[in-house]
C-alpha cells in the first residue's frame, strides 16, 4: 500500500525503503530525516535474472525510494521504541515492514516476505546487504574526513611535519585509492578501478600499526612516576603527540574505508554469489579494527587516570601540578572520544576533576601525604618554606587530635 515502508538493517545503519513521500514521512516522524542520506538501489539489478516474477521484482525496486541512516545509539534507540526489526534468514539483516494505520501514526507490520517486499529475492536481500556495507563506510569515511580538519586546527608546525612524515610512507597508496573513489563516483568500470588498488592495503596496515604501537609508547611515559613535576611535564607531551597519532590512525582508517567500498564493488561486479560472506568478512575485519583501537586508547586512558589520581593525592603541596595533569588528561581524553565517535564507540568516562586546597586540608590523606613530603625534604634542608609548611600540617594534626 502507498503508506508502507519496509527497513532492512544489518547493526550499523537501516535502509529505508517504500514509495517516496512514506519513507519521507516515517523519517521525519521519528525526528530521523535530517541525518538520513541516498542510497541507491540500481546496483541490485545485475543479481536479478531473468523470470516474470524476477522482472516484476526490478521494476518495484526500481520505483522504490531508498535512504540510509547511520545507527548511532539515539537513532537505534528511535527506531527500537517504534517497535524494532526482526532477523531474517540471511545471517546480519534485520527487517521490519511498517504500514500506516492513521493520519498520526504509523504500526509495524511483521513479515516474513511478500511481492512488495526486498525479501521476496534472496539475492537482492543480499545486495541489499552488501550496499549497506558501502555505505557504512562512506559515512565514516566522511566523519573521518570532519576529524582530520578538527585534529589540523590544534596541531604546531612541529606536530604537523611529524604526522605529514609518517603519512608519507603512504603517500602512493592513498594517490591510488583518490584516484579510484573519483572513479567510482563517475561510474567507471568496477574491474578497472579495483586493479588500481589492489595490492595497496599492506602499507596502511603498516602505517597503522606503528601508529598504535605508539600510542602504546605514550602510555608508558607516565608509568611508574609518582613526583607531581613529573607527571605535569608527562601528561602534557602525550596531550601534544596524542593528536598526532590519532590523525596519523584516522587517515588509515579513512582510506581503509575507501578501499573496502571499491572492494565491494568488485565483488559485486564479479562474484555475486559471494557477496554476503564478503559482506560479513568486511564486517569482522571492522570490528577488528576497532578493538584494536579501543585496546590501545583504554591502556593509555587507564595510565593517565592513574597519573590524575596520584597528583590529586598531592593537592596541599601540589596544587598547580596536579590542575595541569588534570587539564592534560581531559584534553587528551576528549581528543580520543573525537575519533572514537566515528568508529561508534561511545564514551563512558567522566572528566577528572580536582579537589580545592581547602577540600584536600580537610583530607588526613591528604594531610600525611604532605607531611610525608616535607618531613623528607627537612632531612635535606628544605629551609623556613618546608618548616613553615611542615608547621601548618602538625599544627593540624595536633588540632585535630586534641578535638577528639
């Protein structure tokens, strides 16, 4: 019916699908239209074959609308409340087809197939699935894009010629995968533009792994250090050579993206009949990636925590210190949940904050750790400054014994 749309989704985005002003309609219900973007359904026709109910199939995919939508947790939580899609029988795909039942609201409709339905074809379910894939990557691609002009605004001269340098080692491959992206938006022939880049994969990987491996090398920079003046000047040189490294990460994983759409291309062109274990392979090889990511940006995050909660230990003596591990650690930190947002990995950590020196007197850690401190530098001569300082703490803690 002219109300009806149907959604097939696969865990990143949903594909929305129907006669033009429904799917229109259903998007702007769920608040959803403004981040919905093309998708074409023209690339599906070559795995039609011939057969009346086959052509009677192309000719309803032909006039039917399409828009993707990136799942992003608001999204997915949008279109759960509206009721949610159900698993089909190829491994990945959801489905749900959504009827019209009022002016004001639309109902879901459950189905397992129909002559209006994508499903009615188990190859074009497959493309389908295959497009979508596209089409996720081409939408982190572009984040991707956005993040690496945000990352080129905070970056000195300095930084700026070291991550260009690392870059460099891929300069050819990214030229080849440029070039086939512009291919590919000008129709040109999948075979063609998939012998370009080819064999150019092996030194992103490369580049990529060095980045982690260096972010893993900023990590150990804070290990072990327990002096406030130590940790300050640590913290704030992995803020300065994080950016680096994540932009050096967000390239690779920009033009891996970009391989992985041409990639799909050619499988589509040549081997259709592998197209939906492609898709999944694409799909594992992803969520790899991003646990290899995650697994590095939580080690550093962990240490530089621990690095915060040290210097907010040494508030009394400290305080100036232990505000700039602070400041260094957030900064830090929000750049990391900068390039994790594209790869749709959420945030779950909380800014570290600092206690004022009046919180941290009323402390008695606080307060021992101190003493600590200045007790040690007496025995050095510290001079009146650690004498007077030393003063204060007993007096407190002699105030504080004799009001118990």
């Amino acid at each position: 019916m002219a109300g009806e749309v149907e959604l097939i989704g696969d865990g990143d985005g949903v594909v929305v699908t129907g006669e033009p002003s429904a799917v229109e309609r259903f998007l702007e219900r769920a608040g959803l239209l403004p981040y919905a973007s093309e998708f074409s359904l023209r690339k599906l026709r070559p795995l039609l074959k011939a057969g009346a109910d086959i052509a009677e199939t192309a000719a309803g995919v032909a006039e039917q609308s399409a828009l993707y939508l990136k799942l992003t947790p608001e999204s997915a939580k949008r279109l759960k409340d509206a009721g949610g899609l159900m698993k089909t029988k190829t491994k990945g795909i959801s489905h749900a087809m959504l009827g019209e039942t009022g002016k004001n609201s639309l109902k879901w409709l459950q189905v397992e197939d129909g002559s209006g339905s994508l499903l009615s074809n188990p190859s074009v379910l497959s493309g389908v699935g295959g497009l979508m894939s596209q089409a996720a990557q081409q939408a982190e691609a572009r984040e991707l894009k956005e993040l690496l002009v945000r990352i080129d605004e905070k970056l000195d001269d300095v930084r700026r010629a070291q991550r260009d340098a690392v870059l460099a080692q891929m300069r050819s491959a990214a030229a080849a995968i440029d070039e086939a992206v512009v291919l590919r938006a000008h129709g040109g022939d999948p075979k063609t533009t998939w012998d370009k880049v080819s064999g150019v994969s092996e030194s992103i990987l490369n580049v990529q792994e060095e980045a982690l491996l260096a972010l893993g090398a900023l990590a150990d920079k804070v290990e072990g250090k327990r002096k406030a003046g130590e940790l300050k000047r640590a913290t704030q040189e992995i803020e300065r050579e994080v950016a680096v490294q994540l932009a050096v990460l967000a390239r690779c994983f920009e033009l891996q993206d970009e391989f992985r759409i041409v990639e799909i291309d050619h499988v589509l062109a040549t081997a259709p009949e592998n197209l939906a274990g492609h898709r999944l392979g694409v799909a594992a090889a992803r969520e790899q990636r991003r646990s290899a990511v995650v697994g590095h940006t939580t080690h550093l995050m962990a240490q530089m925590d621990a690095a915060g909660g040290i210097a907010n230990e040494n508030i009394l003596l400290h305080a100036g210190a232990a505000r700039a591990v602070a400041g260094s650690l957030n900064s830090a930190a929000a750049s990391i949940d900068d390039f994790h947002s594209p790869l749709g990995i959420e945030s779950t950590r909380d800014a570290l904050t600092t206690p004022s020196r009046r919180e941290a007197f009323r402390d008695p850690k606080q307060r021992t750790t101190a003493g600590k401190e200045i007790g040690q530098k007496a025995l050095i001569g510290i001079g009146s400054v650690g004498a007077i300082a030393l003063s204060v703490v007993v007096g407190a803690k002699s105030s504080s014994k004799s009001s118990t």
